[in-house]
C-alpha cells in the first residue's frame, strides 16, 4: 500500500516505521497516528506467541534440548546478521525499527505468529530424532526421502538422500525427523501463497531493510560480504543455543552448501516486498549513494577510468531517464515497472558508455588508441591523454591476478564447521568419528602446507581494486583525459567514433525465457567480453546479467531509431 | 534463470580436486597438501553414487604426498595409513598392500612381514569372500618374505659348511621358512596372472630341495597355459631352468622359438642365434639368420657388436661356402629399402669408426657384403682400418673384393 502521504510538519514523504508500529517522518521525526493497523490486521496473540514470548515450553527432552520452531531459528539468524552489518557500520536503527518489523509483519502474513492459527492445522509435538517404535505410523505421513525430495535442493540431494536412506531403513513409515517441533510441516505444506522462509531469504530480508533505510551498501556488495564472512550465513546455526537441537530435517532448511546468487536474492526480496504489502519505499533521489550517478563514479574509479568519463554516464543516465526519483523508487507489487538493480544498472550504463567513445568492435578501439598514443607525444601540457591499449594491460593484469586468487579461494572453501550435523541419534557417533578424522587430516596436511597459514579474514572494504593516482609508474588512469578521442564539432566536444553496435536488434521477453538478450562470449568482440568480464567480476555476476542491462539500456537510448525502419541490420549511424 | 554458476559445496570440492591434481603432476607437494587439507571434509558428505569417493581420492593422494613431501616422516606415513584403513572396509586389503610396498621400498621388511600378517588375519563378513583375491597376494606376499628370511639361513648355513660348522637350528629355521613360503608361493600361481617373481622364488626352493620335476612343472604351466597372460619372462625362466638342467640344444631351442616369436628383440636372442649357427640341421641354421636379422630391426641392437659379429659370422661362412646365398636373398629383400638408412650412413661409419672399432669391423663386413664394395660405410671403414695399418682391415677389403659379384646377387 502507498503511504504517500505528505508530513504535516515538513511536508516530506520520507516514512520509516517506529517499533510500535506506527508512521514517523524521517525529515523531522514526526510520529503520525497511523498505524500498520489500516494496513494489516491487528496483533492478536495466540498461544503461539504466547510460547514464543514467554518462553513457557515443554521440557519434555532428555537430552536437554527444548521445543522450538523454525522461524525462531530463523529469527535467530536474522538478528546474527543485522548486528553483523551493524559491526560494518550500518545504522543501529535498521536492526529494531526497520529488520524486525518487517520480520513481524512477516510472520503476521504467513501465519506464523502474531495472528489466529489457522483452522485445522494441529502441530503435533512427534518424537524427535528418537527411534521411532513407540510413534504413530501413518501410512499417510510421507516418508523421510519424500520430505528430503521436496525442497529446493540446496546442496547435494542425493547424498543426503543417502543418509537418509540409511536412516529410514530402520524407520520407514516415521516422518518427522527433526529437532525443531514444526521442520517437517515447514517442508511440506504448499506454500505457494505463503512464502516460506529459506536460507537466502534471510539476505533478502536484509537487503531490503539496507535498501529502506538507503545504506551504501549494493546488493552485490552485500553478498560478497556473505561469501567473506563478514555477515553469518553458512553454519549460522552453530550459535544457536544449547538448547535448540538441530537435526534431522532441520538440516535441510537451515545448512546450506552453496553461496547464493545476486538474482535469486534479488528477485525474493521483491517477492517479498509484494507479500508484506509495504508501501513505496524511502525515494532515491540524486543525493543518494544507490543514484546511478554515484554508483558510476565508484564504478568508474574502481575500474580504473578516467573521471571524465562521469560527464559521460550522467548525460546518458539523464538521457533515458534512469536517474528519476520514480525510477529508481521501490514500489512494491508494481508489476509494470522493471525492477532496479542498481549496481548493475551503473556498470551497464559504464559499458554502454565505453561503446559509444570506443565501439569496442576489437578494431576501432586499438585505432583511437594509436591516435591517443601519437598525440601522447607531443602533449606536454596537462594530463596524458587516456589510451585503451595502456589501460586494457595495466587492468587485464591485475584484474588477472585478482581472478586467480579468488579461483583458489573458491577452491579451499570449508563449508563444514564444528557443529556436527546428523539426521538422527543413530548415525550420531559415525558422524563425530568421521568429523575427528577430518580434523585429524586437516592437522597433519596443513602442518605440509608450508608456510602458508590460512589467512585471515581480509577486513571488509567496498573496493576490490584500488589505483593510486601517487604511483609514478603510470597504473593510474583516473585523471587521463579523453581529449585523444574527442574532437571539438561546432564548438563541443563530441566522440570521434561515429558507429555503434546494438548488443541485440530485438529485446527477448524476459518472462519466458529470463533473459533480455543471449549473451555467448564468441558471438562478441573480445574487448566487450573483456569489459563484462572486468565488471562481472567485480559485481560477482554472470556476464550475462550484466548484458542483459546492457540491451535494455541501448534499447532506451536508441529507441527513436529502433522504430524507424531499419535499413542496416546491426550498425547504427549516431 | 539457471543456477548452474553458483558455488556449492560439489563444485567447490571438484575445483580443490582440480587445484590438487595440478599440483602433484608438478610435484608441488606443499601446495597439494595445502589444497587436500581444504578437501577433507568431502568425507563429511555421502558420495556412494560417484565412482571414486572421497576416501579413496584421500587415500590414494594423501599417500602420494606424504611418501614425497620432504618434511613428511614415515612415522607419519604410517599413522596415515592406519587412518585410511579404517575409512573403506572395501578397500582395506589393498590398502595394507599398498602400505606394505611403502614399507619395503623403505627397507622396513619387519614391519612389512607384522603388517601382512595382521592383514591376514582380517576377517569381515561376506567382505572376507568378496576380497578372496586380495587376500591371496597378502598371503603370497609374506610367503614372498618368507622366502627371503629362508635364503638368508640357506646363505649362513652354506658360509658355515665352508667354515667347516653345521648348525642344526640354523637348518631347522631355514627348512622351517621353506614350508611357509612354498605353500602360499604356490597357492598364487595357481591363479592366472603375471607372477614373475612368485615364480622365481618358488622355482629355487624346488630346485634347492632337489624337487626338479615339480619345478619344470609350474614353469611349464606358466609359459604354456593358455590361460596366462603371455608373458616373455616365463619362457626365459623356462629356458634358464632347462639349461641349469643341461637339457639337450632342442628342448633349449622349442623354449627360445617362441621367446623370439613374442620378443625378437630380447636379448637371449644372441644366445639363440648362436646355438642355432651351430646346428647341424639346415632348418635351424635359416631360423638362425632370420633371427640375427631380426633382432638387429630394433634400434636397441644398433651398436651391439656381439650381435653384429653373429651376423657377420654367419654371413661370412655362407658367403664362404656359396650354399645357401638365398637366404640373405630373402632377409635381406625387405630390409634393403631401410637397413642402408638406419644402419650404414658415412655419418654413422665415422662414429662407429671413433667410438667402437670391433663395432665398425663386423658392421663394414655386413655392409660390404650386403652393399658390394662402393658402399659408403664400407668404403669409409675399410679405409680408416687400413690407413690405420690394422691387419684384419686389409683382410675385410680383400675378403669384399673377392666376393663383390655376391652383392650383385643378391641385390638383384
């Protein structure tokens, strides 16, 4: 719903939500009296939250462990992550005002808590990770691998279809195997209309209480993050308390094996922004760091470009309209407007904008550079003038250099942690037996490793690649100027390159085939594949995603001529 | 979209397997080691789909590096392999084997002889039956070491019957490791396979104890039985054993046929032409020449003057005696494309002349004959051993010249 609502006081529409659920200006910390109530529905407790929040259980375990439910340990994770991103620096607000009251609108919606337990649905409290002689076999119940086979197969199924099936060998009729009171209800109930919770989700969560409150922190910074373990998310299970046993089918919704990816992310966090219905969110206005105006400048500066190139960005940016507030604004449940990522929207602009100065048809732009070169010589005022060939080496080498490492990286990971995971009592000992001779083996061959000690974790920085304009040797492009590829016309300054190439005459439909273009790397000239790759590095995407921002861009800038007939096929005449 | 770029846990592992392999084909056993340690925890995870789990890429890599890694001591290897043992009940047999060849290549033979005794002792339900085979090289393996204490006792016990002594405990020990090795060396000959050294071993207890008709037994069977990979040492064994028994030149002959069938570039190939230059029948002097021919095909031959003074030999009786000139005829009717080439170029003369004198005699003798007096190798050898007033060169040119009309013949 739209809160558009202006502020009585400063007439500002720029609402956050106070704990108590209530509307308050961001400009002047006004607190209206409307409330989520209009909105939603009213808290209602139930026994379930009474549970929750008294903490009144059944302590029916032996083995000291205490009833509890999914979405505890999701909230759990939750909070590991957003005091993470507190400890980076982000605003203590967006933890208790911003995180945890979409969490609560959150389960609200989904029926979790906060609201009347839906008729019918009786949680049955079932043995847990027990030998399953004295439960209810219910021929109707499905079975261990059923459940297993049901859920978005995270890391590898059928090896845990394996441990299962050693498992339910001795058991096959019993269901619930899980530690928590409801992990095998959470697997199978349809929950198309109900958006259950996953692992990556939590990120989703997280990215769009950062993208509410506006931090400078990217989506794609966000995950790279992840993957450094600045932010908990592999083994985050491992703080859980003592007492929340984790096992069984708890491992399936809680242990990940595999990093998730920007688009999966991206796409649940709209998804969720949808579910929650929440209003438009806080504008993003040119001041902003998300601004494709700001993101370009980062992005340029990391890629080692010259700043005049911004001059570039913005006019393009101004050109196609991508800089307006409307824009750039989340707008929950709009299905018409296309959905902005905004770090790959600034890099996509970066690109098309390297196309228009140099073509980058792997001719052309080999050609300015000699120009540049031979003018070069006889510059003695000012700044060099930027040549594509010295940037190309210097970039490609450390680029090189940079790839190679994060290749080994991603080749040492260790996913396993301390915590031992096991899907029941009985293979309980196998596992901490095959756990010692892990850690045995991981002794004696990083004693071999030489001097290479696993080093430690690289502090978190918002740059991967760093030039500095003092180094003599000339590595630095930022201040080079693009007057070698420039020529003055009636007084402006306009690119000497009078061609461009359309990455894709005709835009696919994204719904059918998820894709705007089709990007093969040998169906394009090498420095466009040079350049996606140097982005799709940074940004830890495919350079296929990037493409795709790409079309979409040229399609914008060029749509007046698209719509003429065209005589050529690809090569437009500016 | 797809989700086939994401890293997970598979992918992560296969990329570390990758970064590993690398590393052993360069022999960087640090950086392999750094890498292996990363990948331990594939063990953690249930693999029983792929062919090769994470247990026996372990074993297998683990084992590389630890026997080359420079810091790595056999202590450890040890303690390593023990751990391994314990990881796959399939693979348990060959991995005390395996441990085993490590302990002897490092002369540890005790320890070896304790580990094998222990791995035959090894008892795991229907695992027992499934690694039969296994079992019986453990089995033939430590009568392998028994045989060896046993020839040490037989070495003391001969240096002191030369001494004059006689120990009776020393015999009952070495008569003792006797039974023990015989029984298991020769329960695994049984089994179709290449035995070499089982069989050897085997072959000199018999022959020790006098029991010579066992002993041609099992080396018959293992160069004629069909069902034995063909195997070029048991027809030297054979042979070998029939010559020690003096058997008469055509027995010794039958065994080397079939060596010189399977190998013609063996070395026993000398001995065989030999015995068969000698013989009185016309058949086995053709096989001879076909033989010496033969062998000299292989590179390996080219500088080995004994084989050449065989070829020479008998070229020189036949062109002597001007019977049979037709065999060279034929011998020679497929080679004389290649053999002026491969073995008669000036290049060739001038470094046999310099490194090998015998070497260049016989080959200019062969070359004279086969080529007539304007071939280069001749012409440049007989030359060098003339100028260099060497008797038997003035011979060789004269011996050529005489009988040049035979080249015509045969090269016709």
């Amino acid at each position: 719903r739209d809160f558009n609502e202006r502020c009585a006081q400063c007439s500002e529409v720029n609402w956050g939500l106070t704990d108590g659920g209530r509307f308050y200006c961001r400009s002047c910390h006004n607190v209206t009296e409307r409330t989520r109530e209009v909105v939603n529905t009213d808290f209602i407790t139930n026994s379930r939250v009474q549970t929750i929040s008294k903490g009144s259980r059944k302590q029916e375990k032996n083995d000291g462990g205490s009833e509890w439910y999914i979405c505890e340990g999701f909230q759990l994770v939750l909070k590991k992550q957003v005091e993470a991103l507190e400890a980076l620096g982000v605003c203590p607000q967006m933890k208790d005002e911003i995180l945890y009251n979409f969490w609560r609108c959150y389960l609200q919606k989904s029926k979790q808590a906060y609201c009347e337990r839906p008729a019918g649905e009786t949680v049955k409290a079932l043995s847990v990770c027990e030998s399953s002689t004295d439960v209810d076999s219910d021929p109707e119940r499905p079975s261990l691998l059923h459940l297993l086979s049901l859920s978005e197969s995270e890391g590898d199924l059928q090896t845990d279809c394996s441990f299962a099936s050693s498992v339910s060998k001795v058991s096959e009729s019993t269901s619930v195997y899980s530690g928590s009171v409801d992990g095998s209800l959470y697997l199978t109930k349809n929950q198309k209309d109900k958006l259950r919770m996953t692992m990556p989700m939590t990120l989703s969560f997280c990215y769009m209480a950062l993208l509410w409150v506006r931090e400078p922190i990217t989506l794609s910074e966000l995950l790279r993050y992840v993957v450094e373990g600045h932010i908990p998310y592999l083994n985050v299970f491992q703080h859980f308390p003592e007492k929340m046993k984790l096992c069984g089918l708890d491992l399936k919704i809680f242990c990940v094996e595999s990093w998730p990816v920007y688009e999966e992310v991206f796409n649940k966090m709209h998804e969720l922004a949808a579910f929650l219905d929440l209003p438009r969110f806080p504008d993003i206005t040119e001041s902003c760091f998300l601004h494709p105006d700001m993101l370009c400048m980062k992005y340029l500066m990391e890629a080692n470009l010259p700043d005049e190139l911004h001059n570039w960005t913005c006019r393009v940016v101004k050109k196609i309209g991508i800089g307006e507030v409307d824009f750039l604004t989340l707008v929950p449940g709009n299905k018409s407007t296309r959905k902005v990522k905004y770090d790959v929207l600034a890099v996509a602009v970066i690109v098309v904008v390297l196309k228009l100065l140099f073509l980058l048809d792997d001719h052309y732009e080999w050609l300015l550079s000699e120009h540049a070169e031979e003018r070069n010589k006889n510059n003695t005022e000012g700044g060099p003038y930027f040549e594509f060939k010295k940037w190309y080496e210097v970039v490609k080498r450390s680029l090189d250099v940079e790839q190679k490492k994060l290749d080994e990286e991603r080749a040492k990971y260790l996913w396993r942690c301390e915590k031992p995971l096991f899907y029941s009592v009985k293979n309980k000992s196998k596992v901490l037996k095959r756990r010692q001779m892990v850690v045995n083996l991981q002794n004696q061959f990083g004693k071999l490793s030489g001097s290479v000690q696993r080093a430690e974790k690289p502090n978190p920085s918002s740059f991967q690649l760093s030039w500095s304009e003092e180094n003599t040797d000339g590595s630095c492009f930022h201040g080079h100027s693009l007057k070698g590829v420039l020529q003055e016309k009636r007084g402006l300054l306009t690119v000497m390159n009078p061609d461009y190439w359309l990455c894709t005459v005709k835009l696919c439909n994204e719904k059918l085939c998820g894709h705007l273009g089709h990007y093969k790397e040998v169906e394009f000239p090498q420095s466009y594949h040079f350049v996606l790759g140097l982005f799709s590095f940074l940004l830890r995407v495919q350079p296929s995603y990037i493409h795709d921002e790409v079309c979409m861009i040229e399609h914008k800038l060029f749509n007046k001529k698209l719509y003429k007939k065209l005589k050529y096929n690809t090569v437009l005449r500016k | 979209s797809s989700n086939e770029h994401k890293l997970n846990f598979k992918k992560s592992k296969e990329a570390c397997l990758s970064y590993i392999q690398d590393a052993l084909l360069q022999k960087q056993w640090k950086r392999a080691a750094e890498f292996l340690a990363c990948y331990v925890e594939a063990l953690e995870k249930d693999y029983s789909r792929e062919p090769i789990g994470p247990s026996e890429m372990i074993w297998r890599i683990g084992t590389e590096i630890l026997w080359h890694h420079s810091q790595s001591s056999m202590k450890e290897f040890n303690c390593f392999m023990e751990q391994m043992k314990t990881l796959g009940v399939k693979r348990y047999l060959k991995v005390c084997l395996e441990h085993v060849f490590h302990l002897l290549c490092n002369g540890q033979i005790d320890e070896a002889y304790q580990n094998l005794s222990l791995a035959e002792s090894w008892r795991f339900g229907e695992q027992t039956a499934i690694q039969d085979k296994e079992m019986k090289l453990v089995q033939a393996y430590r009568g392998l070491l028994d045989y060896c204490s046993w020839s040490k006792q037989k070495n003391i016990l001969l240096e002191q019957g030369e001494d004059g002594f006689s120990d009776l405990a020393v015999e009952q020990e070495m008569h003792g490791y006797f039974r023990k090795a015989a029984v298991n060396l020769k329960e695994i000959i049984k089994m179709p396979g290449v035995w070499d050294i089982f069989v050897k071993c085997y072959v000199d207890l018999l022959e020790f104890y006098g029991d010579h008709k066992e002993a041609r037994q099992v080396l018959n069977e293992y160069a004629y039985n069909s069902k034995f990979p063909a195997n070029p040492n048991a027809h030297v064994y054979l042979y070998q054993f029939l010559k020690r028994q003096r058997e008469p030149k055509k027995s010794l002959i039958s065994a080397l046929k079939i060596l010189h069938d399977i190998v013609p570039s063996h070395e026993l190939m000398i001995d065989f032409n030999t015995m068969l230059q000698k013989s009185k029948k016309r058949k086995k002097r053709r096989l001879g020449l076909e033989v010496i021919f033969a062998a000299l095909d292989y590179a390996g031959w080219k500088e080995n003057a004994k084989a050449w003074s065989c070829l020479a030999r008998q070229m020189k009786q036949i062109v002597t005696s001007e019977k049979h000139l037709d065999w060279i005829k034929q011998e020679w009717s497929s080679r004389k494309d290649w053999w002026p080439a491969f073995h008669f170029s000036r290049y060739l003369a001038k470094r046999n002349w310099q490194e090998n004198e015998n070497l260049s005699y016989e080959k200019a003798l062969v070359a004279g004959i086969l080529l007539g007096k304007g071939c280069k190798y001749f012409k440049y050898v007989s030359h060098q051993g003339c100028k260099a007033q060497l008797k038997r060169f003035r011979m060789l040119k004269k011996f050529v010249n005489k009988h040049n009309p035979v080249y015509l013949r045969i090269s016709g």
